[in-house]
C-alpha cells in the first residue's frame, strides 16, 4: 500500500500512458488515433514533470537570505534537514525537467497539427477517416496502372 | 593512399563554427526557400543548402582526422551543463553520408518535382526537404541525448508533409504519411521515456557524461527500463524488424526525390543513434546490453534479412518490392553491428554507406523512368530498356550492386560482412547472408527481366527518356558504385575511422 501511495505519480502516469496507446491501435477512427497520441505524450510531460518534484522544494528562483519568505519555506522542511542545513537551505526543485517537457511539448504540438491536417487531407481524397474503409478503397489502387505524367 | 589529415576544405573562420554551420545552414536555406517566389529560386536554394552543408562536413572530415573529435559548445557553455555538438569519425561518417545524399536529391529534384507535385508547392517541398536533412545532420552530430530527440521530430515533422505530399500521382500517400506520424511520433516518445529515466538515474543529458556515470553506477531496473524504451523507440524509428510496418508504404507512395533521400538517410541516422546508446552510452560489460545484442538485435535483423527479402520476391508493385528490400538490408547492416568487434561494426557501416548510395540509385532510376510513365507495377515497365536505355542502364547497376555482383560496391559490402562474421566466429550469419543475397537474386532477377527482357505489350504508351537533370546525377551515383566497387579505399578508411569512433581501439 505504502508502495502505491509513494509511488502514485509513477502509477498515474503508467495509465495514461496505456490508454493513449490502446486508443491509438485500437481505434480506425483518424482523429480518435490523433486523441490517443495527444494522450501518451502528455503522460510523458507528467512523467518528467514528475522526475523533476524535489519534495519540500520551491519553484527554482533564487530565495535571498534571512527573509520572510526564506524562513516560510524552511518551516515546511523536514526538521533533521534544517537542524544540518539552517534557515537558509531552501530547497529548489530541478527546473531542467520541466525546461525539457517544454520543448518536448512543442513538438507534440507540431506534430498534433501536421497529423490533423493530413487526416483533413484523408477525408477529402478519401471520403473517410475511417482506417478500414480507407484500406478497401487502397486495395482498389493498386490494382490500376498509376497516372501518366 | 588518401589522407584525410592534410583536407583543408574550408576557411579557418567557418571550419571552427562547421558543426553549427552545417546544422543551421540548411534549416536558413529551409525558410528561404519557403519564401522563394519562384519554384526555380527554391530549386536553387535547396541546391546551395545542402552543397553549403555538404561543404561543411567535409570541413570536418580534416578537422576530425587531425584532432580525433570535434566538440562544439554551443553559446560556449561547457557540458554537462550546455548543449554540446561532439563530432568523431562516425558522426562525420554519417554528416557526409547525409549531405552528399542531399546534393544528389536536391540536383534531381529540378526535374521530378514538377511532374509529381502541384506547382504551388514546390517553394514548400524544397523546404520541408532542407528542414528534415538540418534535422538528420543536428541528430548525427548532437553530443546531448534530448538535444538528439529535437532534431530527431525536426526531421520527422518534415518527413511527414513530405510524404503526404505525394498524393498528387498516388492517393494512398495520406494514409502511409498518417501511419508513418503515428508510429514515428510514438517511437520519438519511447525514445523520451527512456531518455527521462537515463536522465533519473544519472542526472546528466550529455551522452559522453552519462556513459561515464552509467558505468559506476552498475545495473538498476532504471538503467534497464530507460535502455529498452530507448531501444524500441530507436527500432521504430530504423524501420528494425518487426516495427518496420510504416516503412513500405511511406517510401512507396512519397514524391522520389523524398524517396530517395530518405532511402538513403532516415532510418540510417536513427540506426546511428541506437548504436551510439548500445555501444557508446551503455556500459560495455553490462549484461542487459549484451543480452540484447546476442539474443534480440541479432536474431531480429537475420529475420528480417530473410522474411523482407521473400515480401520482396512476391510484390507486384515496384517500389514496394524495393522499400521491402530496405528493411531487409537494415537487418544486414543490425547483423554487422551486432558483432560488437570493430571489424563488424566497420562491415556494417561500409554496408550502410554502400546500401544508401545503391537504394538511391535505384530509387532515382525509377523516378526518372516513371516520370514519364507515371508505372507503379512491375509488369507496367516491361520493355522500357528500349525507350530509356539510360535510365534502365543505370537501375541495372543499382540492381547489380543490391545483389552483390563482383565489381560493384554492394559485392564488396557483402564480403566485408561475410570476413568479419567469420573473424567472430559468427558461422550462422554467414548462412543467413547467403540464403538473403540468394533470394535478393530473384527480386533483382524479377525486376531486371521486366525491364530488359519483356517485351512491351502492343498499344502501351512508349517511356520517354528521362531529362538531362536527372540523368546527371544518376549517372553519378551508378559511376560511384563501380568505382567504389573496384576502388573502396574511400569509403573503407570511413567506415573504419567510424567504427573506431564506436567502439575504441586503436587502427
């Protein structure tokens, strides 16, 4: 039980991670593969979002010493620390994580936009979005000669 | 002999700055060209692109021999805490394999691109081709493992629109380019999951910093989840059997001259990038890593050399049966790799070299044939040797060399392969490459019997002979695989500088 509760984010993430990528092989539904997508990446920014949590540690800004705000951080810290670190040992959170879902987040964006416009594309020369009835209409194809220049 | 120590190939200014610049040059020409009012202009700023980049990396071939490795900070920040570029014999392997594939393509696209896609257009694919070879360049030459995962999707993202694009001639370009983002994008974020528990367990990107720290740290379940979701992104990504499902398709139905790039170059860059984690990022004695050589990277590419290689033999359609081929040889060139001696990794970079430039010949052949033809079948080309006896003459030799006739570049590949698995005792390989290089023979047989030796069914439309644009290159890149056939001591001081560069040792 303790395993679970400490390790609830971890957990978490592993199912969203699952569902995005049951919906995306489980669905024919274009757009409803691009949910499932948008879904596994994000587990991923969770995931490092999460990776990124120092426990007691405040956002990664500079505290100055011996003011208020340094001694109201430090009175939510784990009392062994203090007594070791004193007043001023505030304790950050790593910023580098999240700088990286940052980024990791752009592209995921990106990629949502060129994967949406190409399924708009589908529906036009297909007439569907549907994964099976664009395999039929595929299978067609191949059997004509291809379109002479 | 030839020396690479006394290459002096560019101005001391921009050899300094050549790792950035051969990045960043052809991502500028990329938003030139989008902007270019004329399909012409963005024709020449795609050419100037990537001979700029092509440029560079050769810059760096001399700057690599004379100093070992480049390491470029960028913004001057020292790692582990900045982003470093670090660039050895592999990665300039790669750099020059890359750009020069983007010359070739980019001097044939004058031609392909307005018989394959709509005018408009053209500004926008030049673009999105010089944004996805910055992409493969970035990636070959990153020292920084998320750094690597940017320009990982930069080239992807490319890659994508591009192949979408080819639903002009051919409709089911959509659906393919659709697979190819959902199987991509979930490979580049496997590639991210790992990279976070890498990042976890040692607390550094920088894939020099964290192969040291890796190494005391031992073995840890962390360690061993962020390997295997490393591996099976990268393998999605490499088209590794048997993730390789959006590969056929996505190379079949694209424009040719986004065929033969990527032909050449996008699942190379990410077998690159899967080596460097295997033999450069993981501890060397540790057990997983091992494991995983010998007992699911081995037996996955001798699979997939002989079940791609028979899908090869029973498709009807022509590029089909080639991108089937691709697969096949990228379990040719895992098997090389997967060795771990410096005579196999030196065979299997010689093949990946080798394959990149006969794929593209291949590639490019078809392309000039079916610009006029517009042929998807294998039966639709029967007889165009007489119509296009250069072009065909030119696939042939492509073919050739797939198959490994003596005197072509792909007959030396496979007997390098075949030495160094006999060197490492590997008896087994050696049967695998034999029955995959007899049932390539039928392919090729297949395909070459159609072109040459049928006769063209009465009343079918005769091929043109392909323009001048597109013979030039081609006929390049055939003269390079029987020169190099007969005379490989370019590519093999490569290939072995590189494989060197993975693996340590001394020459």
């Amino acid at each position: 039980m303790s395993f679970i509760l400490s390790h609830f984010n971890y957990i978490a993430v592993a199912v969203l991670m699952m569902a995005g990528l049951f919906i995306v092989f489980s669905s024919g539904n274009l757009i409803k593969r691009m949910i499932g997508l948008a879904i596994f990446q994000t587990a991923t920014g969770l995931f490092y979002i999460s990776l990124g949590k120092v426990s007691g540690g405040t956002a990664p800004i500079v505290v100055e010493p011996n003011s208020p705000e340094a001694r109201e951080l430090a009175s939510r810290l784990d009392p062994a620390y203090l007594a070791q670190h004193g007043v001023d040992g505030v304790v950050y959170s790593n910023p580098l994580p999240n700088v990286l879902i940052l980024t990791a987040i752009v592209v995921g964006v990106a990629t949502l936009a060129v994967g949406l416009a190409i399924a708009v594309r589908v529906r036009e020369a297909f007439g569907s979005v549907e994964a099976d009835e664009i395999e039929v209409l595929s299978r067609v194809e191949s059997t004509q000669p291809g379109p002479r220049a | 002999m030839i020396s690479f120590e006394a290459l002096h190939a560019a101005p001391l200014a921009l050899t300094a700055h050549a790792p950035v610049l051969m990045v960043v040059g052809p991502l500028i020409a990329a938003c030139a060209a989008a902007l270019a009012p004329t399909a012409r202009t963005s024709w020449m700023i795609s050419v100037t692109g990537s001979i700029f980049a092509a440029w560079m990396a050769l810059a760096l071939l001399g700057e690599v021999a004379r100093r070992g490795a480049v390491d470029y900070y960028i913004g001057g920040f020292a790692p582990p805490l900045g982003i470093a570029f670090h660039i050895d014999g592999l990665s300039v392997f790669m750099a020059l394999l890359i750009s020069s594939a983007g010359v070739m393509a980019s001097l044939y696209s004058g031609h392909s691109l307005s018989a394959e896609v709509r005018a408009e257009k053209h500004t926008l694919v030049q673009a999105g081709f010089l944004l996805c070879q910055s992409g493969l360049l970035g990636l070959v030459s990153t020292g920084d493992a998320f750094n690597a995962f940017v320009f990982l999707e930069v080239s992807s993202i490319g890659t994508y629109a591009l192949i979408a694009i080819g639903e002009k001639r051919d409709r089911r370009a959509l659906p393919a380019a659709f697979n190819y983002l959902i199987m991509g994008t979930i490979g580049a974020t496997f590639y991210v999951v790992g990279v976070g528990f890498l990042l976890a367990a040692t607390g550094t990107l920088n894939m020099a910093d964290m192969g040291a720290r890796l190494a005391t740290l031992g073995d840890s379940s962390v360690v061993q989840a962020g390997f295997a979701f490393v591996v099976v992104g990268l393998g999605i990504k490499a088209a590794m059997f048997p993730l390789h499902g959006w590969l056929p398709g996505a190379y079949s139905y694209a424009p040719s001259l986004i065929s033969i790039f990527l032909a050449a170059t996008a699942t190379k860059a990410a077998i690159y990038l899967m080596a460097r984690f295997v033999f450069d990022v993981f501890p060397d004695g540790a057990a997983f890593g091992q494991g995983f050589i010998a007992w699911v990277l081995a037996p996955l590419a001798a699979t997939a050399a002989i079940v791609c290689s028979l899908q090869a033999v029973f498709e009807k359609e022509i590029r089909r049966m080639l991108a089937f081929s691709s697969v096949a040889q990228v379990g040719f060139i895992l098997m090389g790799l997967s060795l771990a001696t410096v005579a196999g990794a030196s065979a299997g970079l010689f093949y990946l070299g080798a394959h990149a430039l006969l794929k593209m010949t291949l590639f490019m052949a078809l392309g000039g044939l079916a610009i006029s033809m517009g042929a998807r079948r294998l039966d639709e080309l029967a007889g165009v040797a007489r119509d296009a006896p250069w072009s065909a003459t030119a696939f042939a030799i492509g073919a050739a060399s797939l198959a490994g006739v003596p005197l072509t570049l792909g007959f030396l590949a496979k007997w390098r392969l075949i030495e160094a698995a006999l060197q490492a005792g590997q008896i087994w390989i050696v049967a695998v490459l034999a029955t995959a290089s007899l049932l390539t023979l039928l392919y090729v047989g297949r395909m070459l019997e159609a072109i040459f030796f049928r006769a063209a069914p009465a009343g079918a439309p005769r091929a043109r002979e392909a323009p001048v644009g597109v013979l030039a290159p081609l006929w390049i890149l055939a003269g390079l695989n029987l020169w190099f056939g007969i005379d490989a001591s370019l590519p093999e001081k490569l290939a072995n500088a590189g494989a060197l560069a993975l693996l340590g040792g001394t020459p």
